[in-house]
C-alpha cells in the first residue's frame, strides 16, 4: 500500500518485506525502466512504504531502511524508487557492509531523507499554485490550457497549451506568491470523478481515471484544486518564495519555468 497517499507528514513506518532480489534477477523490461543492471544493486518491495517513488513529475524519495530500530547502521540504502508495470512499488539501493538480504515476511524500518521529501513536496505544491494563479490571470494571459509539468528542483515547470508571453513573468510570480502568503491549508481528499468535477478540480488534458474511479484531489483551499498522487506540506507558506526563471514557447506550448526559495 502507498501509505505516502494517505499521510505524507509519515516518515518512518515499521512494515515487511515481500520480496528482496539483485537487479539483476528482475526482468530485463524492468532493469531498462530502473536502468542499472549492477549486480551489487537489490530491489526491494514491501507491503506498505512511505518511499515516493517517482512519477507525477516529482523525483522518488531516498531514505534507509533498518531490521532493528535501535540500531545505529540500517541495512539498506534506497536510493531511488519506481512503480513498475506489476504495480509494486521497488525501492532499490544497495545492502550495507556484510548485510544478509532480508527475507519475505521479517519485519523492516523504513526512514525517509525528511529533508529531500520537504524540498520535493515544496516544489510540488509551487507548481499547482503556479497553474492556479494563470488560471486566475486568464484576462490578461489568454485562454490556455494547463497540460503536464515537472516538479524536479532544477527543472520545474508547467506546461501550457497556447501561448503566454514573456511580459507576464512578473504577474504570474505576484500571484503565486500572493497566493503562497495567504497560508492556506493544503488538503488531501478522495473524492469519484463526479464529485471532483463539481467541485472544480482541475483535470489536466489526457488524464485517465483510476480503475476503482476513485480519484484523489490535492486541494489548496479556497484557491483550487487538482488529481494529484504526489507528497505536498501542510500549509502554503511551507513553499516558501517562488521564482519564475523564464517562460519559453514552442510550437504553441507555453513552458513556464520556475524555482522555489
């Protein structure tokens, strides 16, 4: 179970390993997505995790994992996670010094870098406050259609259909963080695809509902809301100040690039 789904604010969480294996013994269709082939390398599933993995345009968590909680060293290093075609989520790193490999069933500590998953979640939530506060400047900018976007710190930006110039850089970085100052909370909700829409979420072109047709909305209250399976803070002041590097165009998307402080 994605327990990051459910409470993000989590981060550390006793669980079980279900399986423990070297790279090297998985699929070579799942080695090309993970890309490492190192035999040193394991990937590890378990049955519920507080690891990120990455997708969503948010990069995975990093963390440890540990047999003992007392224990000083843990056994294991994760060092990125993925959600395969099986729908297992794998952490994969490596064992620590001499480590046996745990085995299906023996209880694991599982501790995430509360820093990294801070910074992720901050660069998260500034890019649906940035979708929302174009949205609010639809008079000014244009109709556009917000498309995809990549909360990686370095490379964030949302994507638009059409086109925003570049003199609305400044407008755009006054109301996201006008937006930011209000301080409002940053929900979570499960919510049917009916009842999504008439609350006004806003579903990104291409978006596919879940097999279950439960949807879960990241709602940024009183602002808007959005289908989002990311990791985000509680309050919007947790973003701190966003920047908006540049905004470039190409073949009538609109790239609106930007950081947070």
């Amino acid at each position: 179970m994605a327990t990051y789904q459910k409470n993000s604010a989590l981060h550390s969480l006793t669980t079980h390993i279900t399986t423990c294996q070297p790279i090297t013994s998985l699929p070579e269709t799942y080695q090309s997505i993970l890309k490492t082939t190192d035999p040193d390398t394991y990937a590890i599933t378990t049955t519920d995790t507080i690891f990120h993995p990455q997708g969503g345009g948010q990069p995975s968590d990093i963390g440890i994992m540990k047999l003992d909680p007392a224990a000083k060293s843990p056994i294991f290093s994760v060092q990125f996670v993925r959600k395969l075609p099986d729908s297992q989520i794998y952490h994969v790193g490596k064992l620590s010094g001499d480590a046996v490999p745990p085995t299906p069933g023996q209880t694991i500590l599982q501790e995430i870098d509360s820093q990294k998953r801070n910074y992720h979640s901050r660069y998260h939530t500034a890019g649906h406050i940035i979708g929302l506060a174009v949205k609010q400047l639809h008079a000014t900018i244009g109709a556009v259609t917000e498309l995809k976007a990549n909360h990686a710190p370095g490379m964030a930006g949302v994507e638009f259909g059409g086109v925003i110039g570049g003199e609305h850089k400044g407008a755009i970085q006054e109301r996201a963080n006008e937006l930011v100052r209000r301080n409002v909370p940053v929900k979570v909700h499960w919510w049917d695809e009916v009842k999504a829409k008439d609350f006004g979420a806003a579903f990104p072109e291409g978006f596919t509902m879940p097999d279950d047709g439960v949807i879960r909305v990241v709602d940024i209250e009183g602002v808007g809301a959005y289908p989002c399976g990311g990791t985000h803070l509680p309050m919007t002041l947790d973003v701190g100040e966003i920047v908006i590097r540049k905004i470039t165009r190409k073949q009538g998307v609109s790239k609106v690039s930007y950081d947070v402080i």
